[in-house]
C-alpha cells in the first residue's frame, strides 16, 4: 500500500522557503521567460535574460552585503567594550543556535553546522575576554525533523572538549528565536544574571533582539548585540560581484531573515 506523504507545519515550512529562497523564484522567471519566448514573445527574452543577471548576482558577496544594509546592519561589538566587561559578575555570553549535523562521520557524533560553530567560536572568545560564562540556546527546530538530539546537548559537548569551557547554561527545548527568548531568559534571571551578551550573525540580530528584548523588559535584564558575520567592504572587489558559495548562503541567508522578520517568527 502506498504511503501518503503528510505535509505538517515542518514541512509546509520547508516547502514555502524553497519556493520564496533564491534561486528559486529566479528559475520559475527564467522558465516563464524561455516559454515566452518560445511562443515568439520578445518580452520572453528581456524576462529570461533578466533571470539569469538576477541568478549570477543572487550568488555575490556584494548582493548579500547591499541587502543586508538595506534591512539595517547591526554595529560590531568592540573589544574595548568587552574588556570593560570583566568589571560586571552579573553578566553571561549567550549563544543562539544555528542549526547541527545529526551525525558526522569524521566525529563519529553529532557537530555543529557552520552557523552554529562560528557563533560558538565567537561567544568562547567573547566568553573568555570578558570572563562572563557562556550560555546556549537551542532545541530541535520545526524542520529538524531528522535530529534526535536537541542542538544544545551536542553543543556543550562540544564546548567542554574542543575549547575547554563547559557550559553554564544550556537550554534544549526551543525550536525558533521567539522560543529561544522565552526559554533561556527566565534561566538567566534566576541565576542572577542582569546583562546578556547575545551572540549571533548580523542577519538574524534584528529578529533575535526584537524577541529577546521583549522578554527580557520584565525580567529586569539588559541585552547587549554581539553580531558576527560583518564585513569591512564586500563591495569594491572584483570577486565580490562573481558568484561563490559564501555569496549565495549570504543572500538567501538575508532574504530568509528578512521573511521570518515580516512573518514575526
């Protein structure tokens, strides 16, 4: 007997984001435009040759570095003021989770993705230089629906072994930023924390302070934006505008940010 495929919120998700992400949209233009064009309609080769200028520059560092100015990019946390830090012993590092590997065979165990490990490097060095504790938040997300062990679990393993500082605190049971918010605050506060050091990238630092801030008001808790990811100039290079993997995670990144903002999520 056949198996019907059930299409619940995980993969409802999963399927509106690989329509609205890059290249996606472009491609459906492309093939508009070819079929037009086909049908001898020269408007179908203005769409089609427009499709394939927005594909190759949907893939360029400096796409993903006009976009995410135009959406507000967050200002870097500079050491000088993480230093100044080591003044307070009422503050943690907390870093939100990106995403892991279920299981990978060079480590014979779950590992971070490559979101997920960059923001871990940067909150160990932030962590360090402030002497705050580090804290990690992360679950099983909506479309995770592969993991079998929260984000968190794997990320304090990783955490006490690779870089030698375990976690203070980490939280296995959110499964997006609003989530993250309302599940790690509360730890925090009971702990006595007043100030929190929030790691993550610059594309996701508007959404993640938008919920954490409205979380943290009652608690009595202050948040301090510690993005990663900026760049000094993505724009007047040669290479910045020729297509590279980092250009296309970058750009769908953004958009991907940009629609979870609208959408509230």
């Amino acid at each position: 007997m056949p198996q019907v495929i059930s299409l619940d919120y995980s993969g409802f998700k999963t399927l509106l984001l690989a329509a609205a992400l890059p290249p996606a949209p472009l491609l459906l233009l492309a093939a508009w435009g070819g079929w037009r064009l086909q049908r001898g309609r020269r408007l179908g080769g203005v769409l089609l040759g427009l499709a394939l200028i927005g594909v190759w520059l949907s893939a360029t560092e400096a796409v993903g570095e006009l976009l995410s100015r135009a959406v507000g990019l967050p200002t870097a946390l500079e050491p000088a003021r993480i230093d100044a830090l080591r003044a307070r012993s009422d503050g943690a590092v907390l870093v939100l989770g990106g995403g892991v590997k279920r299981h990978a065979p060079e480590f014979a165990a779950g590992a971070p993705a490559r979101i997920t490990a960059e923001r871990l490097a940067y909150g160990v060095w932030v962590a360090r230089r402030s002497g705050w504790p580090l804290a990690f938040s992360g679950g099983i997300g909506w479309t995770a629906t592969e993991l079998r062990e929260p984000e968190a679990d794997i990320i304090a393993r990783v955490a006490a072994q690779d870089y030698g500082l375990p976690l203070r605190w980490a939280e296995a049971s959110s499964r997006d930023t609003r989530e993250n918010a309302a599940h790690t605050l509360p730890l925090l506060a009971k702990a006595g924390v007043k100030q929190v050091v929030l790691v993550t990238h610059e594309a996701h630092m508007r959404r993640a302070l938008r919920a954490f801030e409205a979380e943290a008001a009652p608690l009595g808790l202050t948040m301090l934006a510690a993005p990663m990811g900026l760049r000094d100039d993505a724009l007047s290079s040669f290479d910045d505008w020729c297509p590279s993997v980092e250009g296309f995670a970058r750009v769908r990144y953004v958009v991907y940010e940009t629609l979870a903002w609208w959408a509230g999520r």
